[in-house]
C-alpha cells in the first residue's frame, strides 16, 4: 500500500469524524426513550465508533507481531490502527458528550463508554508498532575491530 492509500484512508477517517458531528447533534435533539432492541441513531453511532475502535487494535496487535509484512508494512498498519482508533475515540467522546440519558434510554451512551477504551487501546498498540519498526531500521553499529 502506498502513502497515497494511507492519505486516502485517512481522510475517509476525518470524512466520518466529521460527519459524525452533526449526526450526534442530531441524536440530542430527537432522542426519545427507546425499547432495548431498538437500534437507535445513538447507538448505531456508538457501534460505528466500538467496531473502528476493534478494527484498530486487530491491525496494531498483527503490525505488532508483523504478521501482515516487513517494517514498511508494521509501518503503514501501525498508523491506520493509530488513526482507527482516534476515530473511534472521538466518535464514542461525541456520543458520550451529547447524550442525554443514561443507559438503556437508546442515546447509545454504554457503547461511546466502551468506544473510549478501545480506541485509546487501539492508538497505544499503534505508537508501540510504530517504535519497534523504527528500532529495527536503524544502522547496526558492530564494536569490532577486525
């Protein structure tokens, strides 16, 4: 994958953290109180941020092993798990931000609590992947000298 898909997906990242902001306003102001198996837009949104959160500690956990290829590789997944999970991060604050019931009331409030964690897991793995490959690309130095 080059930098150009890495830019790419990115901005459909931003494009969905900033779509998400008025969606969550939305949520404030039509939000009734919901059954328990009603999906609701609260917590439609609070599964979007919960599953970009997952998708981020997947990616960093394999670029942190380099299952998925060589350092360019652990180098590229450790930044999309950094930027899946400061989306899922943020989406999930914004749920908890203009929530305005408590839980069960289907403004998605449990899912944007469980969406924070995950993120910040996500990101952490990510800065990790990001280290071990910049260890393992700087030049051996030998202390011999024969």
């Amino acid at each position: 994958m080059s930098m150009r898909s890495v830019i790419a997906v990115a901005a459909v990242l931003l494009g969905l953290i900033t779509l998400a902001t008025p969606a969550a306003a939305d949520i404030a102001i039509s939000q009734a109180y919901a059954p328990a198996y009603t999906l609701t837009a609260g917590r439609l949104w609070s599964l979007v941020a919960a599953a970009l959160g997952l998708v981020g500690v997947a990616i960093g956990g394999l670029a942190r092993t380099r299952v998925l290829g060589g350092n360019k590789s652990q180098r590229r997944n450790a930044l999309l798990a950094m930027l899946s999970g400061l989306a899922g991060s943020v989406i999930g604050g914004i749920v908890v931000a203009v929530a305005d019931g408590g839980p069960g009331s289907g403004s998605g409030i449990v899912g944007g609590y469980l969406a924070l964690p995950i993120g910040l897991l996500a990101m952490a793995l990510g800065a990790r992947a990001m280290n071990q490959a910049r260890r393992t690309d700087a030049p051996v130095r030998t202390t011999s000298r024969a």
